[in-house]
C-alpha cells in the first residue's frame, strides 16, 4: 500500500491548502512511460506528474486525509512505495523509495 511519511503530508497539505485555491483541491499523481534505446536495446522509464487539481478524476484512487488523488495505473505502480517530501530554499522537493518489508 501507498506509503507517506508525515514530512510529505504536511507538505501537501500546504500546497494544497493555499490561498486562491477551492475546497478540496488535491495533488494528483499520473505517471508517463518512455522507452529508451540503451547498450542491451530498449528499456523503460516511469515518469511521475504531480498536479495540484480543483478535484480528483473518474477513476482515480482517493487518498482523502492527504488530499491526493492516483491515477488508476499510477496507484498500482506506487502500491509499494513510499512518498517522502524535503524543503529546499522554500521549495517542496518530493522523493520516493520503496518501503522497506516488515516481518
């Protein structure tokens, strides 16, 4: 299951708490997939957007006490990840790992 670290929840929920922006607006999650021709042939990248939306698309898996919204293919690729967020000269720099197995 889509993991967040507290750091990651208070960042979002000042992004998506500014002012100017309507009552339950969200940060949605897509992802883009490239190939890419490397020494062995081709490989595959996934790329993460990460949008601040008035609400979430048909679809989408809703996170409601983050306030972000997954793109249906997005929340199977995050199924086992972790969302981890650092504040850099004022700005919000996101980060994901995948989570460490508890036993």
């Amino acid at each position: 299951m889509f993991a967040i670290t507290e750091d990651a929840a208070a960042a979002i929920k000042g992004i998506v708490g500014a002012p100017g922006l309507p009552e339950g607006a969200g940060l949605r999650i897509t992802q883009e997939q490239h190939a890419e021709a490397d020494g062995d042939g081709e490989a595959r990248r996934t790329d993460l957007r990460l949008s601040v939306v008035a609400e979430p698309e048909e679809g989408d898996e809703v996170l409601a006490d983050e306030r972000i919204f997954l793109a249906p293919e997005t929340a199977t690729f995050l199924d086992d990840k972790l969302l981890d967020a650092d504040i850099v000269d004022d700005e919000v720099q996101f980060s994901l790992d995948i989570q460490a197995e508890t036993q």
